[in-house]
C-alpha cells in the first residue's frame, strides 16, 4: 500500500545521505540537481538504470570551465574568497559526478553475469561500463576457476549452476525488482495497479511520498513521472 508523506519518514543514515539533501531550494532545472536526482534514483534501485550520458558530459563540461575559471584566480590574493567558492563548487561537483558513476560501478560488479547475459541491460550502460563488466567477469571466472572450481568434483565445476544436474544458471545474482522502495510521485498519476490481478491499486499524488515494490513504479520511473528517494 502507498505511504503518504507524512506517515513514514525517512531516516538519513550517512553524511552522503545528508549533502544530497541539502540546497533544495536550488534550481531544479540545473545540471548539478539533475545530476543529484540521477544518482538518487540509481542508489535506490534495486536494477542498472539507463546512463545518463549527456548530463554526465554537460557535467564534466562544467568542471572543466569552472577549473579554467581557478587559474584565472590563482596568484593573486585579492581574489582568495572568489576562488575560494569556485574551488567549493568544483568539489562539490565533482563529488555528486563520482558518487554517481561509483554506485554504478558497484552495481555492475554486484550483476555483472546477469548483465552481459541480459540484452536490454547490457544496452544500459557506457562503453566504458561494457569495457568493465566484461573484464570483471572474465577475471572472476578465471580466478574462480583456478582457486576453487577446478578443484570440486565433476558436476560441480560451473560458476553458473550448484550442480550439473540443475536445469538453469541458477548461480547468477539477479536484482530483486519486488524490493520495496521510497518513492515521490511528480505529478498527479492517478490510480496504479500494483499486482497482476488488480486487487491492489494506489492513488499517486503530485509530491506524495510513498513506500511501494519497485515492480509496479519501474516504467513510471523510466518515463521521470516519479523519483526515488
């Protein structure tokens, strides 16, 4: 069932959790605070979500000019506390871009098999991120292979399934897509079925904050008609 905003608070449990939080009267429209609802919705999901190629690169685009803007300060003292503040939003920025491209690192290394196994996924990432997953899953197959399967007995040697007489890869992590999530609706919805029979359904509210199964929001997430938080 949905959860409106005032009946489940969320608790911040890092000090990551507090500075994605803080400045939320900023400018909704700007790259640095869609960066930060980017990497909110990445963290909360329990799958990999599609690159965000073009903020990423508007981002780096913008570290790039404001480090430009530093040397121009450097060397001279009257203007200490000007770049004293562009070094600050250099960081910050910067900060808000790792933490990002990081929790999908972790991401690709916690599903890696199931990723390269699954099309639509693998579709979802970077180059660079396909570069990666491959190279990690073909460094723990053959660390595997060489500190452990090699060594069990016959039938038991795959890294895909427990034993040879299993019908399916039953070895490979998966994301759990009926965890449930925190979730702010950005418009008015309306009514959201969250099973296959349709006994249970959900009024979504502009800015309503709701507790659901990640299943059942995944395609209004993809459409950015609601955030993860």
């Amino acid at each position: 069932m949905g959860t409106p905003n005032d009946a489940a608070p969320r608790p911040l449990g890092t000090q990551e959790d507090l500075f994605w939080t803080q400045d939320a009267d900023a400018d909704s429209s700007s790259d640095l605070e869609l960066l930060k609802r980017v990497w909110r919705n990445e963290k909360a999901a329990p799958e990999m979500l599609a690159y965000e190629a073009n903020l990423v690169q508007r981002v780096r685009e913008q570290i790039a000019l404001m480090e430009d803007t530093l040397s121009v300060f450097s060397g001279n003292a009257s203007d200490e506390l000007m770049a004293s503040m562009y070094r600050m939003d250099v960081d910050r920025t910067m900060f808000l871009l790792r933490a990002y491209l990081r929790v999908r690192l972790l991401k690709i290394e916690k599903f890696a098999m199931h990723i390269l196994r699954t099309q639509e996924l693998w579709e979802r990432l970077s180059e660079q991120e396909q570069d990666y997953a491959q190279r990690f899953t073909d460094t723990l197959q053959k660390h595997l292979e060489q500190s452990v399967l090699s060594k069990l007995p016959f039938g038991y040697q795959s890294m895909l399934r427990q034993a040879g007489s299993s019908e399916e890869d039953d070895m490979i992590p998966e994301p759990q897509l009926d965890t449930f999530v925190f979730c702010r609706s950005k418009g008015d919805i309306g009514s959201l079925q969250l099973d296959d029979k349709g006994d249970e359904t959900v009024d979504l509210l502009a800015d309503d904050l709701y507790i659901l199964r990640y299943r059942p929001i995944q395609k209004l997430l993809e459409a950015d008609r609601i955030e993860l938080v």
